[in-house]
C-alpha cells in the first residue's frame, strides 16, 4: 500500500472511530464498548500525527487498524441489538 492510500486508510477510519466513539458516549452503551472504541481512537489520533514508514509507530499500524475495525463492528453489532431491542 503507498503512503498516500495508507495516509487516507487511516484518516477514514480515524473519523469513523471517532463517530462511533461519540456516538457509543451518547447512546449509554456499555463501558467495555466505550473503552474498546476509546484505544485505537487515541492511537490513531496520534499515529495521524507522526512518519510512519520504517518506524515503530508504523510497524504498530497494521495490528492497529485490525482493533479499530473489529472495535467499529462490535459498535455497529450493538446498535442494531439496540435498535431492534427498541
């Protein structure tokens, strides 16, 4: 992947963190949720901040990305228990 598609990987799911974050905080949803979404949202925010080829903040992305999706799908799961729960 070239920096450019990396950079903007990393910008959207950045943001998309982010938003289930404030939407998990809004909503009541369970601590657990509410940490897992917080972590990478932190790292992100730092790692969009600094070089990332050949460095060790690079070398934690690829793991990285992986939590962020996978904690963005558990806040889409719940969402949907929730709203049919509704």
């Amino acid at each position: 992947m070239t920096n450019i598609d990396m950079s903007t990987e990393l910008r959207h799911l950045l943001r998309a963190v982010k938003t289930a974050l404030e939407l998990a905080i809004v909503t009541g949803a369970p601590a657990e949720l509410v940490n897992r979404l917080a972590g990478p949202a932190g790292l992100l925010e730092a790692l969009s901040q600094l070089p990332l080829e050949g460095t060790a903040s690079g070398a934690m992305l690829p793991e990285l990305l992986i939590e962020a999706r996978s904690a963005v799908d558990r806040w889409e799961a719940w969402l949907k228990v929730r709203g049919a729960a509704a």
